[in-house]
C-alpha cells in the first residue's frame, strides 16, 4: 500500500507517456510505450506494483526544481555525511529541437546520480511490473545492466555499476564521494522486437542534456508570457506541452488513474484520454502560455477523433490518444489503490454518456482559432455546420452536464448555455463554414430561446444566482462561465451576485471552491476543484474586483507542489492534494485566470496624462 502524498511526485514527460518520480528517488508510474499504455511500474496504486529508485541512504533533507524552461528534474539529496544530486528525464529524439519536441521518443528513462559533497551511500531498486503489476517478469543479468522480459513487454536496463539480481529484482549499493557519478537508462521495447543497445553513462549524460535543450528551444519559441505569475504561467504550458501526444496533437487530463476524488472513496476515474469539453478553455491556455502551433494541433486532433456524427444522437464527449471511441472501463481487483482507494479502474464509461455541452466548446475552439485555420475544407465546413445543428435541436434534451454525473440526467444550465454558445459561434463563423442564410435564421431564433430559457429558468432569485440546473435552488460552479464566454457581460448585477453567492455557498474551510453540493448519483464525498476556484478569480477579475480576484488565485495556488504542479482537487480537511496528477485541467485553470488578472490589471491602471 502506498503512503506517499500526491504532492511528492514530479511530472517527467516525452511527450509520449509520463513518469512521476517521488521525493526520495523512486519512479512510481510509467505506462510504456504512451500515456495509455500499461504501467511498468505502478507502485502509486499498489506496493506490488513496480517501482525504480536511485536515492540514498539516511537522507535528511531533500531539494527539487526542474531545469530552466524543461521538464528535466534535479533532486538534491543531503545526508550527514555528504549530498547527491539526481537528474531524471524521459529521453527526447536525439537533436529534436523547438516545433519537434517529442518527435522519435525512444521511450527511455534516464538516470545521472553525482556525488557533490562528501560521501553518500547510493542505493538502486530495480523492480518492473508489467501490466499494472499483472505480470512479474523474468529479470536476468546482462552485460552492462538487466533485462526484464514478461508477455509482450522488455525493459533494458544499462547501468554503470555492478547489479544483484534475485526474485525479480535488480539491486546495487555503492559508496560514492566527491565527484562520482553513477548512471542509468531504461528502454522499453516489444518482447518481439530487437534488444536495445544499452547506454554508456556517457550516453546518458549526453543524452540529458540534450533533453534538456529541447525543452528550451521549445520554450524559447513557445513560451513569450511576460505578465503576472510567470512562472507558474510558463510551468503550467511546459506541463501541458508534457501531456501532449506528439504523434496526434490529443492532450490527456491527467496521465494517471484512480487517484481518488476523497481518500479511501470510489471515486477513481482513468484520466489518460481527451476531453472536448476541455477544448475552448485548453486553446485559450495554450494561446496564452506556449503557441498558437500547439493549439492548432490540439484542435485538428479535436475536429478529426469527432469528425463522425453518424449513429450517435450527440456529439461523442471524450476519445483516446489517436481517436479512439471505445475507452471501456474494467476495473483491476489485484491493485488495492492509492491509500487503499478501490477500486482501481482503467477505460472510462464516460464516453457513453450524452452531454449536449460538447457542441459549444468545440465550434468556440473553431472560433478563437479563426484566423489561425485559413480556408476551412468543406469536409469539416459540412462537420461544423452539423455541431450546429445539433445543438439547435437537442438543446432541450436532459444531459449528464459537464461534470459527468451519474445520475439522471438534468437540464443543466452549463450545457445550455454551451448550446447557446455552439449557435453563437457558428452564426460569427457563417462565411467560414459555407452557412446558408436560412440556417443563420434558424440559429439565431433558437440562440434567443435559449438565453431566455436561461433568464428565466436557471435564474433563481431567492438563490440570488444561477443556478445548476433549470428551476433549481443549487449552486454549480459552472455558471461562472456566463460572463467567461459573453453570455452576459462581467459586471452584469446576477453575474455579481453569482460570483458573491458561489463564493459564499461553494466555499470550503480553506477558501477553495466545490463543484457543487447537490446529490450526483455517486456516493462519497470529494474535495474542492482548483479549475473551480481558478473560475472564481478569473470571473471576478473579468469583473473588475481585483483585490478578490487575487486573494482567491494566491489561496489556489497556494496548493501547488514545490515544483508548482496541481492535481484536480485539495481535500478540504487536510489540504492534502488529491485527484489524478497533474491536472490538465488545474493548469488551464491557472494560466486563464492569471491572463485575466493582467488584462484587468492593466485596464484599472490610470490612463498617462496627455499634456
């Protein structure tokens, strides 16, 4: 069972699959050969289930930062008698430079430990297991390392110290004083496949290195955000860029599953797929903290997974890596998860579920990236015009709403008012996607229904707010997205008074923001959301309410980790991070709100005197 709290994790990424490596050295997740893949080591979710660590004996103190402008990670380890420092990274392609970040992963692991005071007494655990920890492998001596071979999956190990094998296991200890190094590098490769060539620590040096500087050509091309909170604005693009899959452009939510909602509960989603409803609040962020290549890309992955309606009576709302539809969830009973959090599930049933949501982001995606696109072929024109219409005739229909519920199914003011959205978008973007006029007729009568069925239903005047679903008396932090996406102008009183009645109703003891409080057809509890409380600060700085809108960012990010990552939630009893990590949608939530705290700042300030 693992004890180790979210927040010791790091985030190590090829843009292929991700690693997280916890503070005293260990590799406890890594799905091979990308984000969805099987874990080779998964310890994070049971004691059982694979792990790798170089760390040292007796450590004392630990410090950690990534390299400038790279997700490459520099642990310090400090000991009564010395200190070791330990560099980790997932291999970029070797001289992969800016645009081509990610391109020809080797899918490797590597591993440099230095000895920079005194004397440290290294210690190396090698223990792959394969499948989720399904599969123990045969791990034998080779030279120049170990090899792990079980089903379909090798790992090759090239180490530069001697290893002990026994039960599975590859296991070193060395003395190391001033000035020693010792180095590491793991591939995966198919059972079916050639052996890798193992790696020389030279290599592996070389190799970082390398890594490193295509991290900071991308970023120095990618990354121009000058305003407040830049580096975690700068961070928080890096980790986006991090959960990308190169080969599709698809960002997933979070690499990881089953990190429970509340420890201990049920609620334990697989989080390694792409959500449309992530869409419009994604390309925003990545317009404002890397580039507009990158959210073009993110957009074609979009416009091409859910380019098929047919057989469906809404737009499917989440897709795998490379587009697939089929994500069905299946639960491992071998894992005992997180701090015992079962059940651990992988797939994810959400991609049944009707959300009617999904048409306003994707055409307000379309629609912020207008003039990025350039002439729309009349495949995807066709496409758009269909979201359209979808969403002018179902935008009556019952959903599961944005946050997925499981219950039945509601008219939730979150996904009218995206439907409004898909209508308003699509009427701005007629001449780019070949509307005729009988059609922009049509949706502008069906956008003035709905914002009136808006007004009047989801308003709730005793609530003094909108509210989460039609003639409802409960708060949902949704509807801070009303003045978010133009439905109404910031400064609008019911948005005031929204703002005020989510604040006061949704907070928890720790200042941060729940997504509700209302039954969702799950049991259990779950803690505050970060893109909530991000929510809260951008509406009210949108609003003008500056000294809010920073209080409530400060207290969100408050919660970072020391390296500045977010999961999705902090429990609201211990303000222990918890949720699948890092959060995509956490980051988003960041860079959105800080952008709008510029905008704002720089609209409050005097206007220079004219003389």
């Amino acid at each position: 069972m693992s004890h180790h709290p979210i927040a010791d994790l790091a985030l190590l990424s090829d843009c292929h699959s991700a690693a997280l490596v916890d503070r005293t050295g260990s590799v406890d997740w890594w799905c091979l050969p990308s984000f969805s893949s099987p874990s080779v080591f998964g310890r994070l979710l049971d004691q059982a289930a694979g792990h790798f660590r170089v760390g040292v004996s007796g450590a004392t103190r630990v410090e950690r930062a990534y390299l400038e402008d790279t997700l490459v990670l520099r642990t310090t380890f400090r000991t009564p008698t010395g200190a070791l420092e330990l560099t980790d990274a997932l291999a970029m392609g070797s001289g992969v430079r800016g645009h081509e970040l990610g391109l020809a992963s080797p899918h490797a692991l590597i591993r440099h430990a230095r000895c920079i005071d005194g004397r440290v007494e290294l210690e190396v655990d090698f223990a792959p297991r394969f499948e989720y920890g399904l599969t123990t492998p045969l791990v034998v001596a080779v030279d120049h390392g170990a090899v792990a071979t079980g089903g379909p999956t090798t790992l090759r190990l090239s180490s530069s110290i001697p290893l002990k094998i026994a039960d599975a296991l590859a296991t070193a200890r060395a003395t190391l004083t001033v000035g020693e190094t010792a180095a590491f590098a793991v591939h995966g490769a198919s059972t079916w496949e050639p052996l890798p060539e193992p790696w020389s620590a030279g290599m592996v040096r070389e190799r970082i290195e390398d890594t490193a500087e295509a991290w900071r050509s991308w970023a120095a091309v990618h990354q121009g955000y000058q305003g407040p909170y830049a580096d975690l604005v700068r961070l928080s693009g890096r980790v986006l860029q991090g959960l990308t899959f190169q080969s599709t452009g698809a960002i997933v939510a979070a690499p990881t599953t089953s990190l429970p909602e509340a420890i201990g509960g049920d609620r334990n989603w697989d989080y390694r797929y792409t959500w449309v409803r992530d869409a419009s609040l994604t390309l925003n962020a990545l317009w404002v903290a890397a580039c507009p290549d990158e959210a073009v890309g993110f957009l074609g992955f979009l416009t091409t997974a859910a380019s098929s309606l047919y057989g469906r009576r809404n737009l499917q709302v989440m897709f795998g890596i490379r587009g697939e539809r089929d994500p069905s969830e299946r639960v491992l009973p071998w894992l005992s998860g997180w701090r015992d959090s079962r059940p651990v599930r992988v797939g994810n049933d959400a991609w049944t579920q009707e959300q009617s949501d999904v048409y306003g982001e994707l055409l307000d995606s379309v629609h912020r990236l207008r003039d990025r696109l350039g002439v729309i072929p009349e495949r995807e024109r066709r496409f758009l015009r269909t979201l359209a219409d979808r969403a002018a005739t179902g935008w009556q229909a019952p959903d599961q709403g944005i946050w997925e519920i499981r219950g039945e199914p509601r008219h939730f003011v979150h996904s009218m008012l995206m439907s409004w959205l898909a209508l308003d978008r699509a009427i701005d973007l007629a001449t780019d996607i070949g509307a005729a006029a009988d059609d922009v007729s049509g949706w502008a009568a069906t956008r003035d229904e709905i914002r009136a069925a808006i007004e009047q239903d989801g308003w709730n005047e005793d609530v003094g707010a909108f509210t989460q679903s039609l003639e409802s008396a409960d708060l949902d932090a949704s509807c801070l997205l009303i003045p978010l996406v133009g439905f109404l102008p910031p400064d609008d009183p019911r948005v005031l008074s929204t703002i005020d009645a989510i604040e006061r109703e949704l907070s928890d003891e720790r200042g941060l923001t729940l997504r509700y409080r209302s039954d969702d057809g799950l049991g259990g509890s779950e803690g505050s959301f970060l893109i909530c409380t991000f929510w809260l600060a951008e509406a009210a700085a949108r609003a003008g309410r500056l000294d809010q809108a920073r209080t409530v960012f400060e207290r969100a990010i408050g919660y970072a980790n020391d390296l500045g990552l977010l999961s999705e939630e902090v429990d609201s009893g211990t303000g222990e991070l918890i949720g699948n990590f890092p959060q995509a949608f956490s980051h988003v939530g960041l860079v959105n709100a800080a952008w709008a705290l510029a905008e704002a700042a720089e609209d409050a300030r005097p206007a220079e005197r004219v003389t």
